[in-house]
C-alpha cells in the first residue's frame, strides 16, 4: 500500500490495506510501531512510517466514502458465536460474516469494544472512531449482545444447542 499511496492511487491502497487489516483506523492510531524502529533505512535515512500511512489512508477511505459494509454473497445456514468484543472478537465476526455465517457477537460489558474502548483512552483513540467502524459491522449483519457472559448469562450448553461454533475472543482484562 506504501507504493499505491506513493502513486496516489488511495482507493487501491485502502483496498490492499483492507485485505490485511480489518481495522486500520485503529492500529494507525494505537499500533506503538516497533517496525518503524527497526526499519533498515533508519541507516540511511528515515524510517517508513506505516503508522501514519495506515492512518492516513483509512481516514481518506471514511471521508471519501469508501468504507462501506460488505454483504456476502452466500449464506452458508451456519450460526457462530464469537464470545468477546475486542479487536480479535470483531475481526473475527466480520471475517466470518464475510464467508456467509450467521454471527452473534457477545460481550460482558454494556457496550461494545472492550480493550478499544475500556483499554484506550480518547487522547489515543476517540470512541466516535469505535462507533463509526461498529455501524458498518451491524450493517455487515453482524448482531451484538452486550451484558452477556459466557458460562453465566447463557451456559455452554445454551451456545452448543444454538450454534454451529463458537469463538474465544476474550482477551486479558486487566
């Protein structure tokens, strides 16, 4: 994407990006960029800034309108739980809704987002740019349900009669 952005060809560096990262607008504002350190043209020059590249070229994405939900064409009649709401949780979701299942994703907090929203204060990352990315998801078709915990609120045997797979998405909480 560096290359593509070189040539000014944003949309196809969106494109690129995307295909590896669900979420640039939140690794382009959070990733502390070890890559960045031990970039070999720190000899030379200056180091490659993938941080603000990335950045820059999915805030380009939201204000040219290029970052819309993306439906999938098949729907395959399987149902997955992804048990968690952070980063690995909501990529995982739109990966799999993506390949056509059914997704529910479950939080134990009240709101989604867990580490990107509890974890991160504004100063690093606004909560607008959480909200932004979760109405895509939802438009995505992907269903949330916050204030729930797996093995409290609803049992292993409530998610193994009610879906094809589950997830584990919960992270570190402390």
């Amino acid at each position: 994407f560096n290359s593509l952005v070189l040539e000014s060809d944003w949309k196809s560096a969106l494109e690129l990006l995307h295909s590896t990262n669900n979420f640039p607008e939140f690794t382009g504002r959070v990733c502390p960029a070890p890559c960045e350190a031990a970039c070999t043209l720190n000899f030379n020059s200056q180091a490659v800034g993938i941080k603000s590249i990335e950045q820059a070229i999915i805030d380009r994405g939201w204000n040219e309108g290029w970052v819309r939900p993306v439906i999938a064409k098949i729907n395959t009649g399987k149902k997955v739980a992804v048990s968690g709401s952070g980063p690995a949780g909501l990529a995982a979701g739109q990966q799999l809704k993506r390949l056509g299942h059914s997704v529910v994703v479950f939080e134990k907090s009240d709101r989604i987002g867990r580490l990107l929203r509890y974890g991160i204060p504004d100063f690093k990352m606004e909560k607008k740019i959480i909200d932004r990315r979760l109405q895509v998801l939802e438009a995505e078709g992907i269903v949330f349900q916050c204030n729930v915990e797996i093995g409290k609120t609803i049992t292993a045997e409530e998610l193994e009669s009610e879906f094809d797979a589950v997830v584990l998405c919960t992270g570190a909480t402390i």
